[in-house]
C-alpha cells in the first residue's frame, strides 16, 4: 500500500512541477496562471536557495538551457557571445515575484525550470507517503537523488555509491545513515564543439557551462536541499561552496584537471569510503 502511495506522489509532483507537460501547474503559472499554495510553497523554498547561494542556483535557467539546447537534449549549439546578453537579462531570480497569485516576471521570456530541485522535491514526498503509511526503513531514488529513513536490516547504514564522472568504473561508496544525497555532474548531458566539451550544468551569472568540476555530491537533510545545493556548489566550485554550505552540508567535488588524474575535494561532514 505504501509503495503504490509513493509512486503516486511522483505523478502528483509531475502534474506540479513538469517543464515537459503543457498542463502542469508550473506551465500553467510560467503563462501567468493561478497558482496554488503548494506550489508556491515549493517555489519560495527554491528562491530561498537562489539567495543563499548569491544565484549560482538560479530556478529561471531555462532560456540559457534553451539557447543551448541543453533540454531537449537535441540540437546542441555553441551560442555567440552577443546571443547571450539578451538571454542573460531574463535569467535572474531575484526578478520574479508574486502578486494576486500569480507568478510575475521582470522580463518577458522568464520562465522557471524545475529541473534543480524536482526530482529531489519527489522523492521528499514519496518518502512522507511511506513513513505516512507506518513504513519505517527505506530509500526512495530518482536519478542521482536519494533519501533514506531507518536503516537496512541488521545494518548501521545505506550503502551509496556514486559515478564516476570520467566512467572508468572507479565508483565512491558512501556509508548514508539518514537523510539525503544528491549529485550534480556534467558527465551525462553535453556536446563536443572543436574538441572542446560543454556541459549542461550552466552559471545563471556568466551563461557558460562549468568548467573543471566534474561533479559534486551533496549530502542534506532533506532531498530537495540536496537536489539544489549540488547543482549550486558545482556553480560555486569548492572555495565558495565551502564558504557558503560547509557548514551546514557535507560535500565532496570531483575536479577534472586539464592533466592527469582527477582531484577528489571533500568539504564538511561527508560520509565517504574509497
């Protein structure tokens, strides 16, 4: 019964929260829509990152993702420098606003992009739906979002392992007893453009890719922290990001280096075995 009520919260967060579906809540508030409590709940949590993060996070990416064909994942383009100032202008959060419930943009061509903290806000609600239904041990995973509660059966912890950016099967084993993991990378979604690579994990501030970070696992209370600090901290780098998150959340960064092997940088408190 659980199990079936916890599936059923990722199509409810679907309905909310898809950028892929025209009748999704957050399609209907991008149009100037109605939009409802929950929704904007959700919504003033990922503005709240924005802030904390000074807009490394920045949930109104999508024009950028768009111009480079990020989304799609189809059609990549390695876009002009004067095609990028006019998009810069309509990615920024500190330029939306609500009023009459609604959502209000600043610039036209705004819109907001789920995809930082959607999945992470899933699996938060499926793990409610499970412990709602008196089940106590568990992990709910989407993608490379996960949390757990309890504990395995006669275990002290979950056992967690994390990609390798480079994948040459060489995986990091992370010993989880509560709450939340994420991780953000660019090793799955980018392009190759005059042997150079571009990956999809973009700085809201500048317009271009992330360079030298391969990924960033991040670990958190709650999988919605988790799902949008990570793809903060890989904006950040590991200076800023120990500046701004360390304390709060346990980080570990894979850095590509022009030459040689990877660097790996653990940040906090990170439950990590090699």
């Amino acid at each position: 019964m659980g199990i079936n009520q916890a599936f059923e919260e990722f199509h409810k967060v679907d309905r909310l929260l898809s950028i892929h579906r025209e009748d999704s809540e957050l399609a209907h508030a991008n149009k100037g829509g109605v939009i409802n409590s929950e929704l904007k709940s959700v919504l003033n949590q990922a503005l709240a990152v924005s802030e904390q993060t000074q807009g490394a996070f920045d949930p109104t990416i999508r024009p950028l993702a768009d111009l480079w064909g990020f989304i799609k994942k189809e059609g990549y383009r390695l876009p002009h420098s004067d095609e990028l100032k006019p998009v810069l202008g309509k990615v920024d959060y500190r330029r939306i606003y609500f009023e009459n419930n609604r959502l209000k943009f600043g610039a036209q061509g705004m819109s907001i992009d789920s995809g930082g903290f959607g999945k992470g806000y899933a699996v938060d609600r499926a793990i409610g739906a499970l412990q709602k239904s008196g089940i106590k041990n568990a992990m709910v995973k989407a993608g490379g979002d996960l949390r757990v509660i309890g504990l395995p059966p006669g275990k002290k912890y979950w056992r967690v392992f994390i990609e390798d950016p480079q994948k040459k099967g060489k995986r990091s084993e992370v010993l989880l007893s509560s709450g939340a993991l994420s991780t953000s990378g660019n090793y799955e979604n980018f392009f190759i453009e005059k042997g150079k690579r571009y990956g999809h994990l973009l700085d809201p501030r500048t317009g271009q890719p992330v360079e030298g970070i391969g990924s960033c696992t991040l670990v958190a209370p709650t999988c919605f922290e988790s799902d949008a600090y990570a793809t903060a901290a890989c904006v950040l780098g590991v200076k800023r990001s120990r500046e701004l998150l360390g304390k709060r959340y346990g980080m570990r960064f894979v850095l590509l280096l022009d030459q040689g092997l990877p660097k790996t940088v653990t940040v906090g408190n990170f439950p990590v075995q090699d």
